[in-house]
C-alpha cells in the first residue's frame, strides 16, 4: 500500500495540472490532425498567391533521325542526323479575375482550419478536466466509504459490547453486521472504480500521476455564475465561439467559390516570354549543320466561348453550396445559443446543489451524533445509527460530485463561449490542494498494468488464421 502524507505534497505541485495538459495535448492524435490541416491550408494560401507570379518552364529535346531515299541500288545508304533543341519560357498573368475569389478563398478556409484547430485544443481541454475530475471523484467516493467503513466497523463493535451485557437484543447486532459488509462491498467497487477512471487518466496524459491523487478542490469554493448574465455570455460566444467563427469562415469561402465560377466566363490575358536555341547536324533537304537561336514575345488573350453548360452548372453548384453554408451558419448559431443555456443552466444547478449539499452534510453530521449518543442511551436502535450513517457518507459523496460538476460546468459554459485558455487550468491547479488526512491506495490503483499498444496489420498482409489454412 502506498500512503499520501501531507508532507510529501511538494512533488504534487512538481507535477502541474498545466504540465500535465501540455504533455498530453501534444500527444493527442485530434489535435495533432487539426494542426496538420491547419499547416496545410497555409501552403493552399502561397500557392493562391503564387498564381500571381512568373511561371518559367525549361525544356531540352535530343532526338536522333535516320532517313532512307527509295533507289535502285541494292543496299541504299542511309543518311543519320541528330537534333537538340533547348527552350525557356516564361508567362504572367496580366488579367485574370478568379485570382483573386482563390486567394481570398484560400484564406478563408485557413481561419477555418485555424479555428479547427482551436476547437480541437478547446475539446481536448474539456476531456482533460473531465479525466482528472472523474479519477478525483472516484477518489473521494471511495475516500469517504472507508470513513463509513471504519464508522460502520466502530457501530459493529459497539452493538456486539451491548449485546453482551443483555442492553440491546441481537437484532442490532445483526443489523451491524448486515451494513458492515454492504460497505464493505462498497469498497471493494469503489477500489475498482478509481482503478479505471485512474487508467483512463493515465492513457490521456501518456505518464504517471500518482501526485495528483492526493490533491482535491477546495470546498468551499466555486465558480461564480452571475444568474442574469446569460446575456453576455451570448454576446461573448457570438464574438469568439470557435464553432461558430467556423461556420462564418465557411461561408466565407462558399461566397468567394460562387465568384470564382462567375468569373469563369470572364477573357483572361497573359504576357509570353520565349527563347528557343537549336543545334543538328543536318535535315530531310540539307547536309549542312545548323545553329539557330528564337526569341519570342507576346500576349495571349483567352475569351470562353462555350464548354457544353460545365461553367454554367459549376457556377449553380457554387450558388447552392453558398445556401447550404449559410444554412449551416444559422443552425451553429441556433446550436450555440442551446449550448449555452444548457451549460449556463447546468453550471448554475450545480453551484446551487453544491451549496445546498454544504448544509446537508453539516446536518447530518449532527444528526448522526444525536443518534450515535441516544444509542448508547438506549434511545434508538442500531438500525437508525447506521441509517444516519449511510445519508451522511452519501451526502458526502454527493457533495464531492457538486464540487467537481460545477466546476466543469463552468469550465464547459466558458469552451462553449470561446473564452476557455490554458490559464483556467492554471487556475484550477490552485484549487487543488492537498488531502487533510494521508489515503492508502493500492499499487493495483496507482501502477495498473500496461495493456501491450496494438499494431496495425499491413494492407493486404495475410490473417495468422488464413497462413495456417495455407499450410
């Protein structure tokens, strides 16, 4: 077993909550793909802009000829001669109207994948905190059934004292009993609960966290959650929502392909550059060898005339993917704004069911002397003891939940709202403070077995089952 002391705290603020995150969010194929994507609409963007530059293209030929004159002569002799040819050539476009709409439609999808990636950080974030909560709440529970566990254990020994010297009847004795051992089996599933959320934690952040086990939220404090500030929370999300900023930029770039294909119809002109130099030793008409050098100027004027209606058609497929953006826009918005009164709602139940449960514990702490001191006057049987017991450690256990669930409530209302940053977990790191008392855990709870990583099978490798009905 390995004990927590608060001595031994120091290591646990070694090991930030902020740390911990950086680790793992580094680590976290989502947001690793949304990184990648967001680099790679940066490159759509200079090759949008380099469509307004100078495109230069070197060619060289070398070829070998050989020609034979139909005559009379038994074996004609036939004439060889070799040719090589090297070419440059340049061109920039001097008018060309959908250069801009794929600039400015590249850049547009880079915020999109941009704000992707933020969306991306930003869930990663809330799946963080949620871990880390929901190992902690494991903890508590099962923190606070080994205090029911030793005060079920003290009521057990007290009934069977009583019974011996004929002041209580055995049926308190065998109540005791009876919730000695359901706490028992609490335990035991509670021990098994903190094994798994400890795991998942652990696959997050891809280290060790034993430290962070032994730190938990300050009681008696919670976020605060204004009751007529829903308002402004809208307003703020409508400023900075990642998914909502998306849906804007998308539209954006469904505007900017409908220019795009309108200027499909629109002539085009580009200025010409070429320099063309020739060797051979000779051709069909001539023996002679030959050096010749070309020059070549000019513009290009381009003017569509007709392509069968594709322009047309990609221009009303343009049209009707610009609707289906804006309706995409509309339904963000709407889905935000539920969004939000759902997490402002839920953030708000939870600060209140966190306050109530406050007093509800206090209360029934003193219910559970009162009953504890009537037993042991012969005022209440062992049976309402235990029942008092019971209500106080659930009462506990639920206050512990009310802790966490608000905070990341408000922690979910904040990501909803765009305004949710590595320094709400810095904050967070704070409110975690040490246990009051040492907790013995497990090394089945701190170390858990290290699953072996799966690897891929290759595409169009043969199944182990398949190689064994070739033999």
């Amino acid at each position: 077993m390995a004990v927590f002391t608060p001595l031994g705290i120091g290591v646990a603020h070694a090991q930030s909550l902020l740390d911990l995150y950086r680790a793992a969010e580094l680590g976290d194929p989502a947001a690793a793909s949304a990184r990648a994507q967001h680099e790679a609409t940066l490159h759509r963007v200079d090759q949008a802009r380099a469509a307004y530059g100078v495109t230069a293209n070197l060619t060289y030929s070398n070829g070998h000829s050989q020609y034979v004159e139909p005559s009379n002569a038994v074996t004609p002799d036939p004439r060889t001669f070799n040719s090589r040819q090297a070419a440059v050539q340049f061109s920039l476009p001097l008018y060309k109207p959908a250069l801009r709409p794929q600039l400015q439609q590249a850049k547009a999808q880079s915020e999109q994948a941009r704000l992707q990636s933020e969306q991306a950080r930003v869930e990663f974030m809330l799946r963080f905190v949620e871990a880390a909560f929901d190992m902690l709440k494991a903890r508590d529970a099962l923190r606070y059934q080994r205090v029911e566990q030793e005060a079920t254990t003290v009521q057990l020994a007290q009934a069977k004292r009583s019974f011996t010297v004929g002041t209580v009847s055995v049926t308190d004795v065998r109540d005791a009993q009876a919730r000695a051992d359901m706490v028992a089996a609490q335990v035991t599933a509670a021990e098994y609960d903190l094994a798994l959320r400890h795991q998942v934690f652990l696959d997050l952040v891809g280290r060790q966290t034993p430290e962070l086990l032994s730190r938990a939220l300050e009681a008696d404090v919670l976020p605060n959650v204004d009751a007529g500030s829903l308002r402004d929370w809208v307003t703020e999300a409508h400023v900075a929502s990642p998914a909502l900023r998306q849906a804007q930029w998308a539209l954006e770039a469904a505007r900017q392909e409908t220019i795009k294909a309108t200027m499909a119809h629109a002539p085009t002109l580009d200025a010409n550059y070429g320099y063309t130099k020739t060797w051979d030793t000779g051709s069909v008409t001539s023996t002679q060898p030959r050096l010749a050098t070309q020059i070549q100027a000019g513009i290009t004027l381009n003017v569509p005339l007709f392509a069968s209606g594709a322009t047309r058609s990609k221009q009303r497929e343009a049209m009707v993917l610009q609707e289906k953006a804006q309706a995409d826009l509309e339904s963000a918005r709407r889905s935000l704004a539920l969004n939000l009164r759902q997490d402002f709602s839920a953030a708000q139940s939870a600060i209140s069911q966190a306050r109530g449960l406050s007093t509800a514990v206090q209360s029934q702490t003193v219910a559970v002397r009162a009953n504890q001191r009537a037993y042991q006057v012969g005022m209440k049987v062992n049976s309402e003891v235990l029942a008092a017991l019971a209500k106080l450690s659930e009462a506990q256990r639920d206050l512990s939940r009310a802790h966490y669930d608000a905070w990341l409530a408000y922690f979910k209302l904040k990501g909803a709202a765009g305004q949710l940053d590595e320094y709400d977990i810095s904050h967070l790191d704070g409110l975690l403070k040490p246990l009051s008392e040492p907790m013995e855990l497990s090394d089945d709870i701190l170390h858990p077995v290290e699953l072996p990583q799966l690897k891929l099978r290759p595409l169009g490798a043969a199944r182990p089952e398949d190689r064994g009905v070739a033999r």
